[in-house]
C-alpha cells in the first residue's frame, strides 16, 4: 500500500496480493512501482480509485527497485532477484500479460537489491549485489549499458537485515553512501571512483548496521536506518 496526506494513493487488489517493494516519480501526478511478481505499476494519484492505470510484466522473479531517469522521464531501471540491472523505455512496453525486452541490461552473478540513476544528469545508474559488489553503471545517449566502475565490498547481511541499498548524494553525481558491515559500526562515503572517502561513526550511539542510508536533500544531514527501526542522524554541529 502507498499513502499520500490525501489518502490511499495505491493498494494491491486482495484477490492478487503482491507486494510492493519501491517506487519513483515519473512526474508530480505519476508514479512506477516495482513488485514482488516482477511487474511495474503505473500509478495515477489524480485518477480515483486505488488500482494501477497499468502493470508491465518485466521480470520473471522479484523486482528490488525501479528508478526514473531525471532527464529522460520516460527511461527508467529495474533491479531484480534474477541478477539483472534493466533499462526500459517506458513508450515501447506493453501491458500486463504481453512479453516486453528492456532496451539494454547488466547481469550480475547474484541476486541485486538496487539500482539507481545518478541525479543530475543520469548518466549513471548505481547498483547493489549479493555478489558483493557496488558498480558504477554508465548509461550512453543511445541506451546501451557498460559496467564503468566496481568494488568489492561486503553486502552479506545475513537473512535478518534489510539489504544494502548504495543510494547517490541527491545533489551530485560523484558521491554516494552505503552501509557496512565493519566493526566499529559505521556508514561509508565513496566517490565516483569507488574510493572510500570517509566513515561517520559514534560507538556511544551508533551500535548497529544502518542497512538504509540517505542525504538530506538541500542540508548536510545524513540518516542512517537499521532494521529494527531506529533512525541515526548525523550532522554539522
């Protein structure tokens, strides 16, 4: 289910109960989300009602993430449990039912839990794998998809943790931040280079894997979330 302060924005039919697993604004009225059957949604928040204009059969096993391109609104990325980073565009896919090719793909040798276009410009969709691996995808002007950067770092948090999700700096193109599962227990700042940059810690505070991590939009305040739902905050003093 997605809520807005108007109410019930969308909700899984009861006789079809699939399971929501992100989404993304495609403009201020619209909205793609990514399931556990594999499908897309398109959502409407002007239309009434609580079902989707429209579902893509995308994946044959269960979607992580969906991210718009910030420029190209019609293009957007799925991140999947069959290993794939896709690229589709959302004017040649079909409906629900109808098979649909994405326009370029990544594999990954596991199962990967996000993939996000870079904010700015969205040349780069930034990705997250069981395989223990964060890459740095590039996205050319003609679609196609090249692995620019990796790392090795450990994504394995066991099966009572929430994945690791490296998500971008909202207002650059050459940072981003990711969990880790180092002692003491930190969050970690990489560059466009996969070059750790720099850790926030605090042992008297922070004792936990933050598994979801997130820069503030507009002020220099970074949120880290562990799993038990516990919300650590750093910031500029």
């Amino acid at each position: 289910m997605i809520s807005h302060r108007q109410g019930i924005v969308y909700s899984s039919p009861e006789d079809n109960y699939n399971l929501l697993k992100n989404f993304d604004f495609q403009s201020d009225s619209t909205l793609l989300v990514s399931q556990q059957d594999g499908s897309v949604a398109l959502v409407d928040r002007r239309t009434k009602g609580v079902e989707a204009e429209h579902e893509y059969s995308l994946h044959l096993k269960s979607l992580r993430t969906v991210s718009i391109h910030p420029v190209q609104t019609h293009m957007f990325a799925t991140a999947s449990t069959d290993g794939t980073v896709c690229l589709w565009d959302h004017r040649k896919i079909k409906s629900k039912g109808k098979k649909n090719e994405p326009v370029d793909l990544v594999q990954h040798a596991k199962s990967v839990t996000s993939a996000y276009f870079s904010p700015v410009t969205g040349k780069y969709i930034l990705s997250t794998s069981v395989d223990d691996k964060i890459s740095i995808i590039k996205h050319s002007s003609q679609g196609k998809l090249t692995t620019d950067k990796a790392m090795r770092h450990d994504n394995h948090v066991g099966r009572w943790l929430s994945s690791f999700r490296a998500v971008w700096h909202p207002r650059r193109e050459d940072l981003f931040v990711v969990g880790s599962m180092k002692r003491p227990r930190q969050i970690e700042i990489y560059n466009d280079s996969c070059e750790a940059l720099t850790t926030f810690k605090c042992p008297d505070n922070l004792g936990s894997v933050c598994s979801l991590n997130a820069i503030h939009s507009t002020r220099d305040i970074l949120v880290g979330a562990n799993s038990s739902g516990r919300l650590h905050v750093f910031m500029n003093s």
